[in-house]
C-alpha cells in the first residue's frame, strides 16, 4: 500500500528509532506512551486520510496515524537558555536533551516532539543524585529564567545502577511545586537488535533476490505451458492405461475363481467314487433318535400344560379371594374414618368443655379472693361456719336483697350523713382543681394549634412550590407528576383520636406522585411499581424543584443518566444545565446562587444541547494503558495550534 501514498509513510515509529545505548533506549521507551510506538507517520493529508481509510474502516484494524506535514523538523525552542543549560551540565551532573540520546529520520523527530516534548527532557548521571541533595535542584530547575513565577521540568538519572525518572509539574491553582517520581524498567520495545549495516545487506541480498525472480518469471511461465501442452498429450495415453491395468486384473480375478472351481469339482467327484453304506446306516440312527426325543419332548410338554391348567385355576380363585378382601378392607377403611372423625370431634368437645371449666375456674379463684379482701376469713371464721349462713347462690341474692332494704329503710343515721358531706366537699376540690388545669390544658392545645397552623401552611407552601416545578418538568418529558404532603393520613380520621395523631410528625412525609403512560393514573413513586429509568426521571426533576429553594455550595449526582434512553437522557440533561447556569442578578447576596453542579458519568450521549454554554466545564479523568504516563506531555495550547494548522492545510488543498 506504501505504493500508493503520495509521499513517503514512515513506521511504526518504534522500527524508526536507534537509540545509542541500551540506558537511552530505556529512558525514551518510559517517556513515550506504547499507542505512540505502534503508530505510523505521513507527511500529507490525504496519505493520512487514505490510510485511515484503508485500514481503520475497511479492515477493522485500529491503527495510530501522525501527521507530519512535508515531513519538515521544525526549528527546536529550547526550554533551558543555553547559560542555564551550562551550568545545569557542568553543575548539576546533566549530558544532553532526550531527543539527543537517539537517531531517527526527521518526519519521525518531529513527531516525537510534537507528541511527547522530548526537546524538553533532560538526561543526567551520577552527579544529578547528589545536586538534589545538596544543591536544590529542585528550585533552580523549576524556577524561570525572567523571574516571573515557576515552570514544569522532567528529567532522567542514574544512580549506582538504579534509573530515575523525576517530573515537576506546577498547581495551575496554587502555584506550588508537585513531584511524581518512577524508576525506569529496562526496554523492550526498543532494546538491542540488528546492526544497521547487517540491515542494509539483507535489503540489498533480497531485492538482488527480487530482480532475480522477476528475470526468471517470463521462462518460468513458458516452462509452464509447455507442461500444460504436455499434459493436454499425454491425457488419452493415461486413460488407455488405466483400461489396460483394469483389464490385467480382471483377468487375474478370473482365472483364480476358475481355479477353485475347478478343485471343488475334483473334491466332488473323489466324494462320489467312495462307499457311502456306512455313512448311510449312521445317519438313519441319527434320524430316529431325534424322532424318539421329539415324542418325549412333545408328552413332557402335555404333562406341563396340564399343570399349568391347574395352578390357573387355583390362581384364578385365589384373585377372586383378594378381589373380596379388597373389598372388605374398604369398606373396614371407610368405617375407621368415621370412627376417627366423631373421635375427632369428641376431643373438640373435650377440649372445649375443658377451656370452660378452666375459665370458669379461673372466675372463681377471682371471685375468691375479691370476698377474701372484702371479708377475710380470719375475721369472719365463725361468722361463716354459722348455720345461718347462706348455702347456695339463691340464699346469697336474698340476703343481699335483704341488706339493701335495709340500708334503704335508714332515714337518720348522723354518721353516715358526716361521711357524705365530707366526700362531697373533697369531690368539689377536685372537681375545681380539674376544671383549672383542663383550662390550662386547653390553653395549651390551642398555642400549639396556632404554631402547628402557621409551620404547616409555609409547609405547605414550599410543597407547592416543589409541585409546580416539578410538574412543569415531568410535563416536559411527556410525562405527568406531582408532589404532596403525606400528614399520616391523620385527613380521613373522625374520631377523638384525630386530636393525638396529627401531632406524630415522624409519620408526615412527601409524596412523589408519578404517571408515565396516559392510560394509568397517577401513583407514589417505588421500586416495586417502575423502573430504573423512570425512577431515575423522577429523581432528577425532584431533585431540580428543590434545587432553586436552598443555596449550597455544589451539588453532585453519580450516573444518573446511565438508567436512560436517548430521549429522556437528553431531556433531563437540558434541564440540569438551564437550572445550573442561572446568572446571579445584580445586588445579590453571596447565597444567591444556583452552585456548582458535579454530574460524574463514564459517557455522554454526543450532540447533548447546551453543551456550547460557557458556563459548562467538561473534565475528563485520563486512565488506562493507552493514556499519557505524564500530565506533561499534554498540551493543550500545541494541540490547538496543530489542530488549527492541519485544518487550514486540509482548506488550501480543498
């Protein structure tokens, strides 16, 4: 395919590179990411847009394409001036740049510094160990040469055999000084192989070895019609011999079957010459034996027929006996279930009349010890073992209907009338002192009334507040919602408990009412009745209702479109970008704003509208084999540069 490039591809870059020793060679494969070996470098756009094309599209094969226009090195900016770049050698134990420790074509240099700033990179030895222990390396090579703040720097040692890689990387928001440091594994990608000069003289052997080939093919072909022609010839000859071999052995077949023919008919004939008497009487012998044990066979065979006749018989009555048993056993069975049901129901019978008797044992025990209170036997024993004492119930109901005559007969009793008078004036006091604190009581209902009012209508106001946005944004997706207050349920109750139960605040909640189809109705948002996707909806536009009501810092949510379709991801993205880029009014206070929003997704669906606000920030967290190893070498500002260059290449060719 090179063959059909307008300019020459280079690659991969890894087959490019000579680094001059082994220590190099580790060095420059740390620093630069394996997706940049493997990839392949052009020197035009349409080179790049062909390979792309080619490979990536028509064969599936992931391939990495650099372009380098013209192929050109372009002229290097030194990040050390060359003073700076004296005294860190001469001082500070450093040899020379990274893009100085290899040898490689211009187009792929070129790519490496434009990739991963290799002529940024310093390479130390022994003496750079010591400078950061004693002579803060650190501050000098961080520090820039127009005094103006601090920079970024990454250099490579070695150390007592013990390579190093340290990188200073400068906080964008504090301006301090961070350090990653890495030993250095030895190459792989790039470790020793063939001699450059052993590689050009196989290149010539094998394009002598293609000359040689493509002088020879014009014979080679000639060669090879006329063994075609030949063939062409000699395909009636082969044929005629195949018939003549087919031939040969049919006729071999033949003449051996002849053969055995031939010796069974002498065989025959032999037989036939000889005296057969003998054979003749052993075979009628034979003969009659065998009639003599078919006879026998045949009597032994009626003998057994009749007995067989027998036992079926006897057979027969015993199956008509278990015919009956089976019968009698049934019915036997039938009569046990009746005879365990009425079992059953006696012992129901039994238990009840025994629960009776225990309930009512029980009353009597009570009974018992009321009269004991009332009366003890230890005062009253020879009162009650008097023979004027009542017997039985009937004489118990006329004796006390006789003592209350006549406590009704008594008409004078001053005693009596003492205690009366007394109980009366206590049950006054009370009575007084109870009508006092029920006022105080009621007093109190009614400032608690007042304040459970006034906090349960600014409730209610925030509820529908909630509700109307919330609405409005359900509706939006085509759904339907709404948000209520859940007192308990305490609304549907009548009786004097209401009073009690509108007070247990910890059964008071919010609804989230719900509906996604238009033929249902609405219902309280739960696992049980809708899915991931339209919980997730549901959430989120929540969520937005309440986000205008309370300032706060910022606000974070963790994939929460990944339960989603299409639609309603879109959707529901519009609308966390238009809550969360409300401009503060002028005269505002420092809490009236709508905060930062964190929303933390593997993907985003592309073309998501409002993606072009400037108050939007997206944040990509790099992580994985194929990313940068460094934050260094990435630059945002170059790559916008060569964004802007290749597309105004792509515009002058067009």
């Amino acid at each position: 395919k090179r063959k059909k490039s307008q300019k020459p591809v280079h690659g991969p870059i890894a087959a490019e590179v000579q680094p001059k020793n082994p220590l190099y060679a580790s060095y420059i494969e740390n620093h630069v990411s394996q997706s940049t070996w493997k990839a392949f470098v052009v020197e035009c756009s349409e080179d790049y847009n062909y390979l792309f094309r080619e490979v990536r599209q028509k064969r599936k094969i992931p391939i990495n394409i650099i372009l380098v226009p013209n192929g050109r090195l372009e002229p290097m900016t030194r990040m050390y001036s060359d003073q700076k770049y004296s005294v860190l050698k001469q001082e500070h134990g450093f040899i020379e740049y990274l893009d100085e420790t290899f040898t490689a074509i211009d187009p792929i240099m070129q790519a490496l510094i434009s990739k991963h700033n290799i002529d940024k990179v310093l390479v130390g030895g022994d003496a750079v160990q010591e400078a950061l222990d004693r002579k803060d390396l650190e501050n000098f090579i961080c520090a820039k040469e127009n005094g103006s703040g601090k920079q970024s720097a990454c250099f490579f040692y070695t150390h007592r055999n013990s390579s190093h890689k340290y990188t200073y990387s400068v906080s964008r928001y504090n301006g301090t000084i961070g350090l990653n440091t890495m030993g250095i594994s030895p190459a792989r990608v790039l470790q020793s192989g063939m001699d450059p000069r052993e590689k050009e003289q196989l290149t010539q052997t094998i394009n002598d070895a293609r000359e040689t080939i493509e002088r020879l093919t014009p014979e080679l072909n000639n060669l090879k019609e006329e063994n075609e022609k030949l063939l062409s010839q000699g395909k009636p000859i082969s044929l005629r011999i195949k018939d003549a071999k087919r031939i040969k052995s049919d006729y071999a077949s033949y003449k051996m079957k002849l053969k055995n023919q031939r010796e069974k008919v002498e065989d025959a004939e032999e037989v036939a010459n000889k005296d057969n008497g003998r054979e003749k009487s052993k075979r009628i012998a034979q003969i009659k034996k065998l009639i003599q044990l078919s006879i026998k066979s045949g009597e032994d065979a009626a003998k057994a027929h009749s007995e067989m006749m027998k036992t079926l018989r006897v057979l027969t009555g015993v199956k008509m006996s278990e015919h009956g048993l089976s019968e009698c056993l049934r019915k036997l069975t039938d009569k046990l279930s009746e005879a365990q049901a009425a079992s059953a129901e006696l012992l129901n019978r039994y238990k009840q009349a025994e629960a009776d008797y225990n309930e009512k044992k029980e009353n009597l025990r009570k009974l018992l010890a009321k009269a004991q209170e009332i009366a003890p036997r230890e005062q009253w024993h020879e009162r009650l073992d008097e023979d004027d004492m009542p017997s039985t119930i009937e004489d118990v109901d006329d004796a006390m209907d006789d003592a209350e005559s006549k406590v009704s007969s008594i008409t004078d009793n001053p005693h009596v009338m003492k205690q009366y008078e007394e109980r009366k004036k206590k049950i006054e006091v009370l009575q007084e002192k109870l009508d006092t604190e029920g006022g105080e009581k009621d007093l109190k209902k009614k400032q608690l009334e007042t304040k459970r009012t006034k906090w349960e209508s600014a409730l209610q106001n925030i509820v529908n507040l909630v509700n109307g946005k919330f609405s409005t944004y359900m509706k939006e997706v085509g759904c339907a919602g709404e948000i209520r207050l859940y007192t308990g349920g305490n609304e549907s109750r009548e009786n004097e408990e209401t009073e009690n139960l509108k007070y247990d605040f910890k059964d008071w909640g919010v609804e989230i009412m719900v509906k996604f189809r238009e033929a249902s109705t609405l219902q309280v948002l739960s696992a049980q009745t809708h899915s991931g996707g339209e919980r997730s909806v549901s959430t989120i536009m929540y969520l937005m209702g309440l986000q205008n009501l309370m300032s706060s810092p910022f606000r974070c949510v963790d994939e929460i479109n990944q339960g989603l379709d299409e639609r309603n991801e879109r959707l529901v993205f519009k609308r966390i970008v238009n809550n969360s880029t409300i401009p503060v009014e002028e005269g505002a206070t420092p809490n009236d704003h709508c905060g930062q929003y964190f929303l933390i997704t593997p993907k985003l669906l592309p073309n998501l509208e409002g993606m072009e606000n400037e108050e939007i920030t997206v944040l990509f967290v790099f992580s994985g084999p194929y990313n940068f190893d460094n934050c260094l070498d990435w630059n945002v500002d170059k790559f916008i540069a060569d964004k802007k260059r290749i597309l105004s290449q792509r515009t002058e060719v067009d």
